[in-house]
C-alpha cells in the first residue's frame, strides 16, 4: 500500500469511528425524525470530506531535496574529498543504482530501500545521519522521506536546470468590452484569459490614495506621510 492509500486509510478510519461515536452518544435519548436526518447528514458530510480529500504527495524539489542537501549531501553529495561510500544523493543515477544486495532508493521495491532503513535504524552504526555529525532528522522529516519513497521516489531537476516554457499570448474575445480596455500588456492577457473562463470579472480600480500606499509600503515598508500624500493629490489635481 503507498503511502497515500495509507494515510487516506488511516484517515477513513478515523472518520468512521468518529461517525460510530456520534451515532452511539445521539442514541441514548430519544430525538426527533429531524434531528436524527440532522445528525445523519452531518456524519454523511464528513465521511465524504475525508474519502474525496488525498493528502499531496511529498515534492522532491520542494520538500525532499531540502531534507538531503542539510542533512546527507555534506558525505553523500558532490564534494568529492569528502564523499563516503562512492554514493552521492544529489545525482539520481548514483542514488537508485545497483549496489549488489541493496538499492538507495529501490523503485521495484520502495519498502527495501536501504534509505530507509538507514534513517529508521536504531543502530548506531548504521543509521544515518551519523551520530558524529549531529543532524537528527525530525519525525517528520523521516515521514516525508517515507512518503516520497513508498511514492515512488521519483526525481526532479533543480529549477535552475529546467528549459523555460514558452506560452503563447491568449488571443482576448472581442465581444467582452472589459477585457479590451482592462488588458493593456501581455500579462493582463494571460490574467484576462482566465477570468473569462472563470466568468469572472477584476476588481474596481482602487482609489489613488491606495494606491499611493500600497507604492509606499511596496518601496519602503512604511505608509505614505502625509507630505507625500499632499503632494500625490496636488499632482492629481494639475493632471
């Protein structure tokens, strides 16, 4: 089972004993037909809430390479002197390669990942980070590199490695007046574009006062003083 099926299990069980408790305390007194459809629908909305939500998978970019540059990249990354059993986890083929008995990161068989058992080892020759070097992974930590492992354990490129995707402009529709007059740049387009699909419409434009604050705080982290202000609306005024 991964890790998602599980939590998705684990939660559905929690529901239910939930639902059970509620129908047992609601029992002890006699309730009216529409308390009881009251009570029945509420625990209906709650079983439906927990089956239909699946908790997001853990991110190698975002959640896991974090784990592994502060803790195993200092003896497991790209500085060579300091490397230690030829492994290094900041290169995927290295990471998931053969290594006879075992795989860092088996995806044929994510359960026996040697990863694994070095972060839940109790031994302390074998767990890792080392004790020597003082990083102790947190529980939640160690539950994020489970996840990501019984997931799959599925490998991202580093942002900055990754080739731009380039998106063409949305054509606007010329039967909605708002858009022509609203979308003055090609990032209005894009922002325009969607609003239409989501029959939506942008907000009014803000009064110049707003705006002259939201400029103020955006450059310097403080409101306008009232000098400033005096001069806005002056210059408002000869426009």
């Amino acid at each position: 089972m991964d890790t998602v099926c599980y939590n998705e299990a684990c939660a559905l069980a929690i529901a239910m004993g939930t639902i059970a408790t509620t129908t047992l305390c609601f029992a002890e007194q006699p309730k009216s037909a529409h308390q009881t459809d009251d009570v029945f629908l509420r625990c209906v909305l709650l079983l439906n809430c927990v089956i239909s939500c699946r908790l997001e998978a853990a991110d190698f970019n975002r959640d896991v390479r974090p784990i592994l540059s502060n803790y195993c990249f200092q003896c497991h990354g790209p500085d060579a002197e300091n490397r230690e059993a030829d492994l290094r986890l900041d290169e995927e083929n290295s990471a998931t390669q053969d290594r006879g008995e075992y795989r860092v990161i088996d995806r044929s068989s994510p359960a026996a990942s040697e990863l694994l058992v070095r972060i839940d080892s109790n031994d302390p020759d074998l767990v890792m980070p080392p004790p020597d070097v003082d990083k102790d992974l947190s529980d939640e930590q160690r539950a994020t590199l489970r996840e990501w492992i019984l997931g799959g354990g599925q490998w991202k490129q580093h942002w900055a490695y990754v080739q731009p995707i380039r998106f063409d402009t949305p054509d606007m529709p010329r039967d909605n007046d708002w858009v022509q007059t609203w979308a003055i740049n090609w990032i209005d387009r894009f922002i325009a574009d969607r609003l239409v699909r989501e029959d939506l419409q942008p907000s009014e434009s803000a009064d110049p006062i707003t705006l002259i604050r939201r400029a103020s705080f955006d450059i310097t982290g403080l409101p306008p003083s009232i000098d400033m202000l005096s001069r806005f609306e002056a210059g408002l005024d000869e426009a």
